[in-house]
C-alpha cells in the first residue's frame, strides 16, 4: 500500500517561489514514475510535471522555465520548486504515483492549497 502526502503550500506574492514536498510510504517509490498535478476551482485537473524512475522530467507547457520536478529515493519524497508564480498558478496541487503494472495514476495525495495573491 501507498501513501502520499504532500506539504509546502501556502500564500505568496506573485513572483514568488514555493517548494512543495511530497512524502510515500511503501516499497514501489523508487521504481515508479511520480507526478504533480493541480485542480483550480471549476477547471479539470491537469499534469503539471513528471519524473520517471530513471530520472527523465515533463512539464506543461505553462510552467516550463519556472517549475522543476525533483525526487529523492533514499528519502521517498518528490518535490515541485515553484518560481516565478502567477495567479494563474493558484490551485491545489496533488502529488500521484503511476503504476506501470496497471498504466495508471494509482496513488494520490490529499492535496495542498497554492495561492499567489497580492
């Protein structure tokens, strides 16, 4: 079984700079591709980034150049450095774990709230 939770969230200016950290549980972390995506009110959720086990990122095209995707094995955790931060970024961002053996997103965290406001 896999757990995800996320932490980092919170208010900033825009311009600003944020690093969400997502913590697993479990023993597939290092061997699976991980993502972030993100839900603002009355949109669909979408991928913003992606990093598989061997390393190789993705980024939607609106945040390319400011968002990196990271992750850690030995501490099973991902993280999402956020800058140069716009209100089109405010959302909640969820961090996900993909399962080869069923193609899919399998796992997902509870989520953390982004608001970039002056």
């Amino acid at each position: 079984q896999v757990q995800l939770v996320e932490s980092g969230g919170g208010l900033v200016q825009p311009g600003g700079s944020l690093r969400l950290s997502c913590k697993a549980s479990g023993t597939v972390f290092s061997i699976s591709a991980l993502g972030w995506y993100r839900q603002a009110p009355e949109n669909q959720r979408e991928l913003v980034a992606s990093i598989t086990a061997g390393g190789t990122t993705n980024y939607a095209d609106s945040v390319k150049g400011r968002f990196t995707i990271s992750r850690d094995n030995a501490k099973k955790t991902v993280y999402l450095q956020m800058s140069s931060l716009k209100s089109d970024d405010t959302a909640v961002y969820y961090c996900a774990l993909h399962r080869a053996s069923t193609g899919r997103w399998a796992y997902w965290g509870p989520g953390t709230q982004v608001t970039v406001s002056s």
